[in-house]
C-alpha cells in the first residue's frame, strides 16, 4: 500500500529562530503589528510504501528521527494518510 506522509519540522520554543525574529519584526513594517511570535519551519510531504498505516508510521518516525529533523535543535510531528 501507498501512503502519504505530511510532516512539520519546528525549531524547539526554548531556542532562538532569527529567521522568525526577522519576519517578526517587519510585520510592522507592512501594516500588522498585531501579528508576532514567528517562527519559521518546514513542511515535508513524502510518499512510503508499506503493510499497513502503523508500519508506514513507523517508518516516517524513523526517517524523522535519523534525516529530517535535529531532534537537539528541532521537533516535528507528522500525519500518514492513505495516498
């Protein structure tokens, strides 16, 4: 079975994200001072062949783990859907 993987990567609260700082600020600078808190991340869709839901999940937690996120610096969560 195919399934489709939909997976958030976002750096940890505890640390600095100047990439959101950045974006942060200049929301002022385009007329919405009211928005703040940004942080910036990533979106990864992917596609993986299994037996089933649970191994599929499995395996995008594996993969989440050892390759897309620093687990020191980063946090992810993620959906598997049938593709």
């Amino acid at each position: 079975m195919k399934f489709k993987a939909e997976i958030d990567v976002m750096p940890l609260d505890a640390l600095l994200d100047p990439q959101g700082k950045a974006v942060s600020n200049s929301m002022k600078n385009i007329g919405l001072p009211e928005i703040e808190g940004v942080r910036i991340g990533r979106h990864i869709r992917l596609f993986v062949e299994a037996d089933s839901q649970a191994s599929a999940e499995a395996k995008v937690e594996t993969a989440c783990k050892k390759m897309l996120a620093n687990q020191i610096m980063e946090s992810f969560s993620f959906s598997v859907t049938e593709a």
